[in-house]
C-alpha cells in the first residue's frame, strides 16, 4: 500500500504535521492502527536507526524523527486501545542515581518505542530503589540504565544488586549503556547487555521479546 511508503517516508524526514494528519486520515479510512504502526511507522524507524549506526544520520536528525514517531503515536494509541492491541511487552528506563543527563536516554526510549514497545522512564538521578518499585508495578521484561559520568556508573551496579535483593533479578533483563560504560564494565557488574548507541540499545531490547 502506497500511503505506508508515505507514513513511512514523512517520519524518517521529520515532519510531524504532515505525518499526523496522514495517520489521522488512514484511521478515518479504516485503515487499522496495528497496520499503520507495524507496516509503516517501526519501519521507517528501523531505517532511521541503521542509518544512524553507520554514521549516515546523527543524533539531531534521529531526535527529529523521533518528535514525529511521538506525534503520530499520540494519535495511533487511543486506535490501538480501542482494538484491543497491547504493546508487546514493557521496558522501564532512567539515568541511574547522581547523574543528570537525559539526552542519551530520551533517544533510547524514543527508538524503542519506535519498535513496538511500552517505555516508562523513570527520569533521571533515579536511585535503585526507584527502579525496584518500578519493576513490582509495572513488571517490565527490560530494564535500561543509562550514565553519562565515570562517578555514577557504579550505580548501574548498585542496581543490579537491588533486584538481586528484591528477588527479581530472574524477572528481568537490564541493559546497560553510557559514554564511560564498556562490555567488560557490563560483564563484570553482571547486566544482560551493554550498546553502544541507541539504535543498537532498541534491537536489542526489542529482541528480548521475541
């Protein structure tokens, strides 16, 4: 169908007026809102996000594209909600405790949702014990910490150690990213996975629930 080529194109350039309305007038052709998210718009995310792995788009461009997938998502919801459609599973988000910087977790967040997921973002400076209460609520398949600091990544640690503690370390898969984070700080600190940008980050969250 052409007008998925179009959603999909009007998303990777950016332009979320345009885009909205195209999605609005799908829904009111009867177009489903399943359709237009899973054939048009985590597609024309994917694009976006291999583009940006090979250095071919950069961190504004993804931002851009992001505010769109946003727009038109705030109008898909309620569709997907009145048919019945759950989001495939669930992954909480934050700036572990100390640290302040949002940019790097927004564009994650930002790229999961474009796969199909529900994201809740805790926020930044957000302690472990944050993360605990959030994982018994909302019961999440993934966890993400993200820190932009060589200070506060100690706290990604002191997370993990909080689920262990709280019994639900098992439940979940915590993924790990940051300027200052490595795969040996990932693997010595005993998260499930370490990417290096987001693009990367949403494959592989969007993998653990296959």
């Amino acid at each position: 169908m052409n007008r998925f080529h179009d959603i999909s194109d009007l998303l990777q350039r950016g332009k979320p007026r345009e885009l909205s309305a195209l999605v609005q007038e799908e829904l009111e052709d009867g177009t489903s809102a399943n359709d237009i998210l899973v054939k048009a718009l985590i597609p024309g995310m994917s694009v976006v996000g291999e583009k940006f792995k090979k250095n071919e788009v950069f961190v504004p461009e993804v931002l851009i594209t992001a505010r769109a997938m946003n727009a038109a998502l705030k109008i898909l919801k309620p569709a997907l909600a009145q048919a019945g459609v759950e989001p495939v599973g669930t992954v909480v988000i934050c700036t572990v405790k100390g640290d302040l910087h949002d940019i790097g977790k927004n564009l994650v967040k930002m790229m999961i949702e474009g796969t199909g997921l529900r994201v809740i973002d805790l926020g930044v400076d957000c302690p472990p014990e944050r993360v605990v209460e959030a994982v018994k609520e909302y019961e999440p398949g993934v966890v993400c910490l993200s820190a932009l600091l060589t200070t506060t990544m100690i706290y990604q640690k002191d997370t993990i150690e909080a689920l262990k503690a709280a019994g639900l370390r098992d439940r979940v898969k915590v993924m790990v990213g940051g300027a200052p984070v490595t795969q040996a700080f990932a693997d010595e600190i005993g998260a499930d996975a370490y990417t290096p940008d987001a693009a990367s980050a949403a494959e592989v969250a969007r993998s653990y629930f296959n």
